[in-house]
RNA sequence: GUCCCCUUCGUCUAAAGGUUAGGACACCACUCUUUCAAGGUGGAGAUACGGGUUCAAUUCCCGUAGGGGACGCCA
C-alpha cells in the first residue's frame, strides 16, 4: 500500500490545518511543539478506572527517570475516554499514588476526554481521505462474527464487511462507527527499543474502530492524535500494548505524523508467575505507602525489577536518574518479590535521619494512642529511633518497636516478661534500683557502666540483671539494647517502672 | 485457536563467544552479644530440553516444552 508509507518522517509534514486546530484540556497547558526535536518528551498514560497498581508505578517510574536522565519533560494524561468506568475517585488516586512516588509531572494533567472533538476530527478528516469508512455491523453481528471464527479456528477479527460496501446499503437508522481502513498485505514493524525489531504480517489485524457510534472516539485514536499533539518522543508502557503499537503506527502513518519511539516493557507477575492480581494481596501502591514504606525503597525496588545496573542494588533516586537507560530493560516478565522490597525498605529506614522518620512514627503512634504526644514524649521517641531503626522493616514496626514507651504504668507484662520478674529477677531488680537511684549521669553508657558494675559486685551474668530489667521497662522480653531504653526512658519513668515491678 | 514476546540459583539479576557462571533477597551455619535485630564471615543453590554453527556456546541459529501478552463500539 503506498499510501501507507510515510512522505516524510518529519514532523512538518503534518498539514498546517491538523497541527493548529487541536484543543488543550487547559488553556495553559503548552503543548510541546515549538521546542527543539530532540528534547525527550515521555508521559505516563493511566486510565482511571481503578486505584494505581505496581506494574502502573513501575511504568510512570521509568518514564520519568528517562525523562529527567535526558533533561526533557514528563506528561500525565488521563485516559478518561470510557465514560463508564472512569471516576473521579481513580483520579485522585493516581494522583496521589504518583505523588507519594515522588515522580512530578511538568505541566497540568491532559485529560484525554476533554480532547474528544479533536480525536473525532481526526477521524472525520481520515474519512474524507478514503482512510477510514463507515461500518454498520451492530454489536449482536459482531459477536456472532467472532464466535464462529473462534470456532472455525480462525483470529477473531473484523472481516471488514463495510471495507467496500456502498454507504447506501446501510440498515435505515443505524448510526455507524468509524472504522480505520487498515493496510491489507506487507507488514508493520515496530523497531521497539526494548523488544528490538517486531514485525506482523498486516493480514493478521483488522480495521479497528476509531469512532464509536455516539461519536466519542476510542483508545486507539485518541493515544495516537495526543500522542502526535503532545510531540511524546518515547512512550515507554507494558508489554501488553506492544500489539497495539502495530495498530497505532498504521494509524499515526495514514495522517502523515511521525510515531514516537516505543519501548514496551515486561508486565510485573505475582509470586505465582501469574498476571499480578487482587489475588496476590495488596497490588495498589496506596497499599504499599499504608504498610510503611519509604517511597525511596518502593522506586529503588521498582526499578530493579527489570532494569539493572551491573551489580548495582542500592541505587537511590539520584543515581537512578543519573544511569538510567532504555538497553539495560530485560525483556523477561519479573515477579513481585515482598521480601526484596522490605529488605530494600529495611535499608533505607536504616539509612534515614531521625527528623525524616520521626514525623510518620510520630503520628502512627498517635493515631494508634489517640492522642496527641508530649514534648517529652517525643524526646523519649528521638532518642530510641537511632536503637530501633535497624530493627524494622517498615514505618509501623518502627512505630510499634516504640510503643512501649507510652503504654501507661503499670506496663502489662507479656509471657517473656513475667517470666523473667520471677523472684530472683524481682530481688536483682531490687537491689539494682537502688544503685540506680545513685546514679546521677542517665547516659546509656554511664548507665551500662552501672550496671555491670552491680552484676560484677552481686557475682550475676549481666543478662540476669539486664533481662528482668527489659521486662521491667519494656513489659517484654524483647526490645533494644536495654541501656538506650534507660536512656531513652530518662530516670524517672525507668526507676517508676522498676518499683511498679518490685512493689509486690 | 491465531499472532507477538519471554526462558541463568526459590526470587530479582550480572556475564553482550573463552569467567572456578558474579551479586542481591530469602535460607543454613558461625561470629559479635544484655534479648531481638543490624553487622561480619562462610555455605548450599541456576544457564528448561534437543539439535546445529564454532577451536570454543549462558551468549548466535533452528526446533520442542513451559510461561506470558494481545486478539472489544475497554484502556
């Protein structure tokens, strides 16, 4: 088909009618026409008929990083063409979840249904040049259409029944849809940067629809004129279009525009190896941000889920940016690993400043105290977080590793604990609350000094003080080293806590 | 069913013809130690299978098997 070769593969071969009359969501959103061709121009593409999920993350993810390595811009554009399914609710927590990714957008979102007269312009002036035609199969003859080439063993596609059909012959009152005439013979190929050159005999796809019959255009043109509008230079997404991006090159080639380069990338699988679903628990990044994640860790992990640097695995953001590239994608579909992610988490919670972490542990006590913290409470807190960081995964252990500290006295004891304040323990308790008493520094060093010192003097192994001392202070037998917990209690609430243990 | 893609330790991956096939998570042991962690040291663990090409295949080609994706007036 010579008509479906492009004249020019330059972008100013687009008639000058097509590039001015298209519309903005927002009147001050730039579209990027009049910069330089070569500045990168990536966007991420969610439709908001659900919450954001991880493989979704992954893809804004790596938009972005590519985007920011070249120095170029980062769209978001709302996919809102289906009426149906689209909320408000999704919007916002797309929003929200890219937000707390930390992965800004230049510009206002596009949202895409607000670009519909232009989709359909675009569909009407690919009609007027004999590139597209009416089709008046009703949905019932579509379906039958596909099930008997089911059967038959055959692809079930479209036999484009309408392709040649003389409009006159068209069923009084039935409103048509668009449909692209697609190519016949030869082949499309798509020289993707991940996959590498893929071809597919044009035989094997159909002519889709552009034009719904109320007039509202499909996914397939409107990816394609907003792509071509927006002047998006790489569309990085999930494997899962790379089958479309046959389609949507024929179609970005019969309106004489350029294509962007694609690069499809492996869809992430559940622990099963199976498309990563409900099913596998939490899939919707809110839900990671709830489980007290450090956004750092969620794009340190996302990013090694496919891409690699060497035997790069810390790579903060920084870095990130800085080696990013579109060679080092594997080409293999990578399953979601809860484990490597906490690790990662781990990591990072370690690595953090007590002022960054403070805030979030600050207020999951709270939330779960249902109230607000003293100021000496929150001293209390900023001087064990540095003892309780390398203990926990997530935000809400770090959170409960700190709870002891503001449970009312007398502390409820649990198994370990009461265990330990039996006689013996309460008598070395006893004694030692009076050396304490004595003590005048309350650092954790002055404080390990004394109490070795006692131990030394009562002829005891020092755990059989320390122990029955961390069930006295912490009501478990199991916490931080025992001397941050002095420290960090200060010397009223560690000797208070002692003799509500000793009393009886 | 048709088309497209994929296949290195359990998992994420490195090695872009010549390596004792490396690292990380998880696992095991030891170590440190006031408990639990963290840390340190060590261990076990992989090129799906079958054919080619080559002096030499994880690497290139073909086939088989397995897995995934697409095939909507959804996106």
């Amino acid at each position: 088909m010579a008509w479906f070769r492009p004249a020019s593969r330059s972008a100013s071969s687009v008639p000058p009618c097509v590039r001015l009359c298209y519309t903005l969501a927002r009147p001050a959103q730039r579209l990027n026409r009049q910069e330089s061709p070569m500045t990168v121009v990536t966007r991420f593409a969610p439709s908001p008929t659900g919450y954001l999920h991880i493989g979704g993350a992954r893809t804004a993810l790596f938009n972005w990083l590519f985007s920011r390595h070249h120095q170029g811009r980062f769209l978001l554009r709302i996919e809102d063409t289906d009426r149906e399914r689209s909320t408000e609710d999704a919007v916002r927590a797309i929003i929200e979840g890219l937000r707390w990714l930390g992965l800004d957008w230049d510009g206002e979102p596009v949202f895409q249904f607000a670009r519909a007269s232009r989709h359909a312009d675009v569909a009407r002036d690919l009609l007027a040049k004999g590139r597209a035609y009416h089709c008046y199969c009703t949905p019932e003859e579509l379906a039958e259409m596909r099930e008997r080439a089911r059967a038959e063993g055959r692809s079930p596609k479209y036999d484009g029944r309408w392709r040649d059909r003389d409009p006159k012959e068209a069923p009084p009152g039935a409103k048509p849809v668009i449909r692209f005439k697609a190519p016949q013979s030869g082949e499309t190929v798509v020289e993707d940067l991940v996959q590498g050159r893929v071809a597919v005999a044009n035989a094997e796809l159909d002519d889709m629809v552009l034009l719904r019959a109320d007039g509202t255009p499909t996914y397939m043109l409107s990816v394609v004129v907003d792509d071509h509008d927006m002047a998006i230079t790489h569309a990085i997404r999930g494997d899962d279009h790379l089958t479309n991006a046959f389609r949507q090159t024929q179609l970005f080639l019969a309106c004489g525009w350029q294509p962007p380069r694609y690069a499809h990338i492996p869809l992430i699988h559940g622990a099963d190896g199976a498309k990563l679903s409900k099913r596998h628990g939490a899939v919707a990044l809110g839900d990671y941000a709830h489980l007290g994640l450090l956004s750092e860790a969620m794009r340190n992990y996302l990013l090694r889920l496919g891409w690699s640097h060497g035997d790069d695995e810390i790579i903060p953001t920084a870095k990130a940016i800085e080696w990013f590239n579109l060679e080092s994608i594997g080409r293999s579909p990578a399953r979601f690993d809860m484990e490597k992610l906490l690790s990662l988490n781990a990591h990072y919670i370690r690595e953090a400043a007590g002022d960054v972490l403070r805030p979030p542990v600050a207020a999951l006590i709270e939330k779960s105290l249902a109230r607000a913290l003293t100021t000496e409470e929150g001293i209390q807190l900023d001087r064990l977080l540095p003892a309780l960081k390398p203990r926990a995964r997530t935000l809400i252990e770090l959170a409960n590793g700190a709870a002891f500290l503001f449970r009312p006295r007398p502390l409820p004891l649990d198994a370990g604990a009461t265990k330990q304040l039996g006689p013996d323990g309460k008598a070395a308790l006893r004694a030692f609350a009076e050396r304490l008493s004595t003590c005048s520094d309350w650092s954790a060093a002055t404080l390990e000094q004394a109490t070795r010192a006692e131990a030394e003097a009562k002829g005891l192994k020092l755990g059989a003080i320390a122990q029955p001392l961390r069930a006295a202070l912490t009501g478990s037998s199991v916490s931080p080293p025992i001397f941050d917990v002095m420290a960090a209690l200060g010397r009223e609430a560690t000797l208070g806590r002692i003799t509500d243990v000793t009393r009886t």
